[in-house]
C-alpha cells in the first residue's frame, strides 16, 4: 500500500518555511519550487520524476536545506530507491528546522518506513505526530495508522483509527472512506454503509466509493 502519496501535498506549505540566508538562496528556492510542481505534474508521467530530481539537486548544490534533502528523498522513493531515500530523510532529519516543518517531514519519513515494511518504526511516528501539537494534520497521521493496521490484518484496530481521523477532521474523505473499509473487515456493515454515505456526501462521484459499495452491497 503507498502511504507516500498521502502526504506530498502537505509538503508545499511546509517547504516554504525555513532559515538560513545566502546569496544563491533565492535561486535556491526557485529550483525547488521548479522540483515540486515538475513532481506534481502527472501529465509527464515517469519522465517527471527525472526532471523533479535534476531540478531539487539544482537546489541542493546552492543550498542545503531540510525540505530540500526530504523532497529528494521524496522523490527517490517514487523511483524505488527506498535505502538511498531514508538515507536523505535522515539527513534533512539532522539539520537544525522549525518544529512543525520537522514534523511534515517525519510524516513522510514515516512513509517510506512503512513501504520498506518496517512498520513498527512507521507506527511510533504515526503515534507521536497524532500526538504532536505541532503537526498541523494528525488526522493524516491517524489515516496512515489505519492502513498500516489493515495491512496488519487488525480492521478492529483500523476502524478506531479511521475513527479519530473523521472527528478530527470531519470533511476528510479518505478517512470515511478507509473507515467504510475497516469495517466492512471488521463484519460491522451498519458502519460500513454509514462511512460510505459520509464520503458520497462530500464527494457524490467518489470512484473508490461506489465501486466498493457495489462489490459488498453496501450502496442503499
């Protein structure tokens, strides 16, 4: 399962916050700039993700950054490279940076863990940002929990996650979503339903949604 995806857009917020001042810091920001929309643009396909990585080592070579070495670390995880991507998270993780940006990068750090299965280091990152007043979206965190628990084959204990995340942030589809998931598992179709019908109220042409109801029955 990706968790990475989840969570790239809450880079772009956080990447724009940091310290440090050097001539070539603004050439600096605008090939990081250029790195991030060439990583969202899907229309480039593959292709994106060269361009994204030549453009953020652009950046690196003027300047060192946190956001910068996770955002190629980002990338390098989209290619496949998992060691050589934890080992850049590691490296931005060492560098001095505003709490709530080092939280945006745990979150992904914790990403990549959990891809790499190592789950149980993914787990206690996902459990100490739902704690953290410092990340800005612990419902995400909540989110990640959960499917990692799926993935545990413990619906019981995703369903509680998806939970926290849909009162913590009631318009979050994925998280109903998820919770309709985790309880079709978990043999509770009353709360199936219900978390089916969340999702198509705030987004009546949820793909996923339907197909999932159609293929339980939960559609009514």
């Amino acid at each position: 399962m990706k968790y990475i995806n989840l969570f790239f857009c809450c880079f772009f917020t956080a990447f724009f916050v940091g310290c440090g001042k050097k001539n070539n810091q603004k050439l600096a920001k605008t090939y990081f700039k250029t790195a991030f929309m060439e990583l969202a643009d899907d229309r480039k396909g593959n292709a994106r993700l060269q361009s994204a990585l030549h453009q953020i080592n652009l950046a690196i070579d003027q300047l060192v950054k946190p956001e910068y070495l996770a955002l190629k670390a980002t990338i390098l995880q989209y290619q496949g490279h998992t060691l050589e991507s934890l080992s850049f998270f590691n490296k931005a993780l060492a560098l001095p940076m505003d709490p709530g940006l080092k939280a945006q990068i745990m979150n992904n750090f914790a990403c990549v863990q959990a891809q790499g299965g190592d789950y149980a280091r993914a787990k206690e990152i996902w459990q100490e940002l739902a704690a953290s007043s410092w990340y800005p979206t612990p419902e995400v965190a909540w989110v990640n929990l959960g499917k990692m628990y799926l993935e545990y084959n413990d619906p019981t204990r995703a369903k509680e996650a998806f939970k926290t995340a849909t009162v913590l942030a009631p318009q979050y589809v994925d998280a109903h979503f998820y919770l309709a998931v985790a309880a079709q598992a978990a043999g509770e179709k009353s709360l199936a339903i219900a978390g089916l019908d969340a999702v198509f109220k705030l987004e009546p042409e949820h793909g996923p949604a339907q197909a999932f109801g159609e293929k339980y029955g939960l559609l009514v």
